[in-house]
C-alpha cells in the first residue's frame, strides 16, 4: 500500500471535523476555567482522529461490499488495488491505536471519559456496519454532528478541566459547541447532496433521499445561517467572551462558499468547500475565544 492509497483510503481530506471540536474545546478551557491539561489533550486527540479514520476506512470496506454501481473509490497505485483484507487491517490497526489512547486517557482520568469512549466507539461502528448502517439513513448528518462536534468537544473540555458535570453545564457546553455541530453536519449533507445520483442507484436512503434535492440545499444554507446566530445568542448569554463576535468577520466567504457548493454540488470540484467553511469557523472561534482570554 503506498502513502496516496494509505491517505486516501482513510480519507484523510476530512478530518477536520474531529480536528475542530479538539481546538475549540481547547481554547474553551482556557478561556473559561483557565485549566488546560497537554498530556490528556495529546492523547484525546490520537483517540478522536484515530477512530474518525478508522470509521472511514471501515465504511469504505463496508460500501465496497454493499456497491451495486459506481466500484470503488480507492486511489490506485502501480496499477495495483487495496484488497478487502489490506482495507479491514487498516481499520483494525486505526481502531486499536484510537482504543489505546482512549483508554490511557480514560485511566488518567474517570469514568465519564469511558462512557464518552465507548458511546463514540459504539457509534461509529453502527455508522458503517451492521444491517442497517447510519449514513445509509436520514440521521447520518445529525449522528456525525452531535458525536464529533459535541461529544470531542465535551471530552476535550472535561480532560482538561476535570470539573463536575452537571445538566446544565453539559447543555451551555452543548450551545456553545452548535456551530461546529451545524457545519460538521454540512459537511456530510454535502457529501450526501453530491451523491445523491450514486446514493439513489445504491439504494442508500440518506436525508436528501426524503427531502429532495431542492429542500437539502435549502438545509445546507440554513444550517450556515443558524450555526452563525448561535454564535450571537451564546455571546449574549455570557457562555463566549465578545471577542467571539469577531466570527462573523468570514461569514461573507462562508456565505460564497455555500452558494458556490449550491450552484455546482460536484464531489470532486466543490464538497471541499463544506470542508473549507468549518476550517473557517474552527479558527476563527478558537482564536477570538483565545483573545477573549487575554483581554
């Protein structure tokens, strides 16, 4: 297996959406309870990455067994393809290295980093496998979203602050981590808007299947819209420093690469974009929480 098959097999141009919730949580901690704790943040962060490639390049083992058009979507190389076997070792290796970390940083410390690890775990081998796997359904967008954007970012705000959970830290956490749920959805909607051709051919019901073409871009403008509000409704609720607002500095290219990703849904021209938008939101939000802290 060379290193473009490695890359593209466990598609390594999306793993921003475990990257994001990582960063912001991280700069969440400072802001809001001065603690950051680097061990615990390096091994989360082998963890999260880990298992998202790993749930890759398991749903590509999974697919490639499913297909009925449209083979495969791995790189060649030397006119050579992955094998099945080569593919479910890789996803075997990612998901023991994610396992590990998991449990080290589990170990150093409590039983809520466990439950966090082993409800990703459990998820991410239901989004792929199984009779029914999630991105075959019309909840894979609102599953990859609430389990990246939310549970990373609760896991990377506990390990380093170790504070006592309660219902409603766990919701304002879960406000303030919105947005990056909202666009981390996108990105899979988009995937999903750009599919939906091979998706209806493959018998893959996903959330464009029921709402139509037209309402699923509708819903991609809308969740770029919402994620951005929320970001002034948090602020006003004290939960962000004002500095926060500074976000919406990038929302005129957020908003051009929407109605770009809209106007042309193309899998290999425009789906970056999605991408490219939560790149814009994870560094604009953790570098204006950076500079609330400091002010």
């Amino acid at each position: 297996m060379t290193v473009r098959q490695f890359l593209d097999l466990v598609e390594i141009k999306v793993v921003i959406p475990s990257l994001a919730p990582l960063l912001v949580g991280l700069a969440y901690s400072q802001w809001r309870y001065h603690l950051v704790n680097w061990g615990n943040t390096i091994l989360l962060i082998i963890a999260a990455v880990s298992v998202h490639l790993a749930v890759n390049t398991f749903n590509r083992y999974e697919d490639n067994k499913r297909q009925v058009s449209s083979q495969y979507l791995r790189e060649t190389s030397a006119k050579k393809d992955l094998t099945d076997h080569s593919v479910l070792i890789v996803a075997v290796v990612l998901g023991l290295l994610a396992a590990l970390a998991g449990i080290l940083v589990a170990w150093r410390t409590s039983y809520v980093t466990w439950i966090i690890g082993i409800l990703s775990f459990l998820i991410g081998y239901l989004y792929s496998a199984g009779p029914k796997p999630i991105t075959n359904t019309p909840f894979g967008e609102f599953i990859s979203g609430i389990t990246m954007g939310y549970f990373i970012f609760v896991a990377q705000v506990y390990v380093n602050t170790m504070i006592s959970l309660s219902p409603m830290i766990l919701l304002q956490w879960f406000f303030v981590s919105l947005p990056l749920v909202l666009l981390i959805a996108n990105i899979m909607l988009a995937n999903n808007i750009a599919d939906h051709e091979e998706d209806e051919e493959n018998q893959r019901h996903t959330i464009v299947h029921y709402l139509g073409l037209a309402n699923a871009k509708k819903l991609y403008c809308a969740w770029v819209i919402l994620a951005y509000t929320e970001i002034v409704v948090v602020v006003i609720c004290g939960w962000l420093p004002l500095t926060a607002l500074a976000t919406w500095a990038l929302i005129p290219l957020v908003w051009r690469n929407t109605q770009r990703f809209i106007d042309q849904p193309i899998k290999s021209k425009t789906f970056v974009l999605a991408i490219q938008n939560l790149v814009i939101l994870m560094v604009t939000m953790a570098i204006s929480i950076i500079i609330g802290f400091w002010l």
